[in-house]
C-alpha cells in the first residue's frame, strides 16, 4: 500500500521544512523510512512474500546511500535525522 498524500506532505514538513521540498535529502530519507516501516508490517503477516522482501532490501539500501551521503555533506544534520527517526541506536 502507498503512500498517501496526505501523509507524505506530512512527513515531508516535518523533516524536510516544507510539504513541497521532496527533493531534500532529509525528507527523501524520511519518506523511504516511512515505506520501510510498512512493508515491514507487511512481511511480518505474508512471510513468503519474497518479491517484496526483494523491494524491501532495495529500499534499504538506497536510505543507507543516502544517510551516508547526509553523513558526509551535513554531519550535524545527520545526527539530528537519526536522533528524529530512531534509526540507530
């Protein structure tokens, strides 16, 4: 299930400052964190559902390139997203 409207223009001020800043690095983050979170709802319940473990792992991947790329452009901004989110412990 997508994401709503709504929703990402929610998560997207939240993070990112303004509902129409989607090309920000913190909001991009942001929303795939959002879409990460429910598919893994998803794959808890469908546990054969390998195609969207596939996309999962897709997704994964392309936050951990951008939070590295946030690591190495905006350290300070990088350690409040991560505080924000709850990514790292």
């Amino acid at each position: 299930m997508p994401l709503t409207t709504e929703k990402k223009a929610s998560v997207l001020k939240t993070y990112a400052g303004s509902e129409k800043n989607t090309g920000s690095t913190e909001g991009q983050i942001a929303l795939l964190t959002e879409r990460i979170s429910q598919i893994s709802g998803h794959l808890q319940q469908n546990k054969k559902d390998f195609s969207t473990h596939r996309g999962l792992m897709k997704l994964v991947g392309e936050r951990k390139s951008l939070l590295n790329y946030l690591q190495k452009t905006n350290l300070t901004g990088y350690r409040q997203l991560i505080e924000k989110l709850g990514l790292r412990k």
